[in-house]
C-alpha cells in the first residue's frame, strides 16, 4: 500500500494504491496540504519547490527525470528542469497507450508531453492557461476585468469586453493547441492525443481524435516512476 500525491500549483489530489486500485481520491488546497499517514509510503510529484521544501522531512518520495522507474528514457532532454508532473504524464502515457503520443495537460498552465515509439521522452510546449491568461489581461492592463471561465468555447466574436476577452483567450488556446498538434504530428507521426486537467472536456470537442485521459492517469504515472 502507498499514498500517491499529485501536489500542483494550486490543489493537491491525494490517493492511495492498495497493490491493485487507486482508491479514496480526494483533493485538498496545495497552501493547506501538510503531509499523510507517517505509517504508509508515499510518493509524490510536485511543482511547487516551496511545498517540497516544506515538506522534505515528511517521508516522501518525490519523483523527478533523474529518479524515476519507469521505462521512459528522459536523457533526450534537460532532465534538470523538467516538472515532475510532466515526467508522470509521459511515463502514464508509454505505459497505457500506443505510440508516439502526445499528453496535453490544461490546468493553471498548459503543458505538453511527447513520447515516441521507442519510449524516449521528447520534450514539448508549455504555456499559460486558460485563467492565467485572464488574469495576465487584467493584471497588465488599467481596465480590462478579470472574466470568469465558462465551460464551453464561444463560437462567436464578442460584442462586448467580457466576452471578447472569452473569445480571444477561450479560441486563442484551442487554436495554440491545434497548431502545437500540427507541428509534432510532423516529426512524430501520433498514435494517440490525450488531454487531461481542468479544461480537458472543453478541448475534446475541439481536437478531433483526442481521448480524455481518466482522474486516474497522472496518479498512475506517478506510481509508476515511483517503483509501485
């Protein structure tokens, strides 16, 4: 048995293996997580260096390119600076799904993985998401509002702030999306397009062939290079 901790920006989804299933998935606020059971093992993948340091003497294995079990091979790429939780969604994806494949992750940020057929990671894209580039309008400018998110992409051009900020950010990820999709299918002919994180149901309908991937996905990735 092993707790599997997904600690991002700003959540932390918590599980535990029990040798056969991910059970009792939950999530917390990443300000407020403060460790697990001390009798259990756990592994985690983090981005967030501050909440790694504080919890470095918790008893927790965090995965990274440079210590990892799986059978991806990360020695294409600057393994130092590559987040953990990218590491786990390519080593989820070489061992669920057929390659190459690509993992499109659409959370605070948008961050792309790309495995080939040989298992060898192959970098990617990241890039800001759908709430953070609300925010950066409205941080960086005098009189744009911070828009809340919908749960669907506009189909038309706004008519008024709101909702031309909603048409530009919303159809501007689709777009960059789609044109990161064009330029990797190129050299790495894809088998497989999954899409996970908070805006992965809205991306479905816009990438043809994508697969969501299940809540399941990066926690497995993460039991995996964890050696579970």
């Amino acid at each position: 048995m092993v707790d599997i901790l997904d600690i991002g920006n700003t959540f932390t989804r918590i599980a535990r293996w029990d040798g056969n299933k991910i059970r009792s998935l939950r999530r917390v606020a990443t300000a407020d997580f403060s460790g697990t059971d001390p009798g259990i093992p756990a592994v985690a993948a983090c981005v967030r260096p501050d909440v790694k340091k504080r919890l470095q003497n918790a008893g927790i294995k965090f995965i990274s390119a440079l210590d990892q079990a799986s059978e991806v091979d990360f020695s294409a790429v600057d393994c130092r600076t590559l987040g953990a939780d990218r590491v786990a969604n390519a080593v989820a994806l070489a061992a669920l799904y057929p390659l190459p494949g690509v993992v499109i992750d659409c959370g605070t940020a948008i961050t792309v993985e790309i495995v080939d057929e040989h298992k060898c990671f192959r970098g990617g894209a990241i890039a800001p998401g759908r709430k953070l580039m609300r925010q950066s309008l409205h941080c960086g400018t005098g009189q744009l509002p911070e828009v809340p998110l919908t749960g669907e992409t506009p189909s038309l051009p706004g008519c008024n702030t709101a909702d031309a900020i909603r048409f530009g950010v919303d159809c501007g990820m689709v777009g960059m999306i789609r044109e990161y999709l064009e330029r990797i299918n190129k050299i790495h002919p894809l088998q497989t397009v999954l899409l996970t994180g908070g805006d992965a149901a809205i991306l479905k309908n816009e990438i043809p062939g994508a697969i969501i991937a299940g809540d399941e996905f990066t926690l497995t990735g993460i039991r995996i290079a964890g050696g579970y």
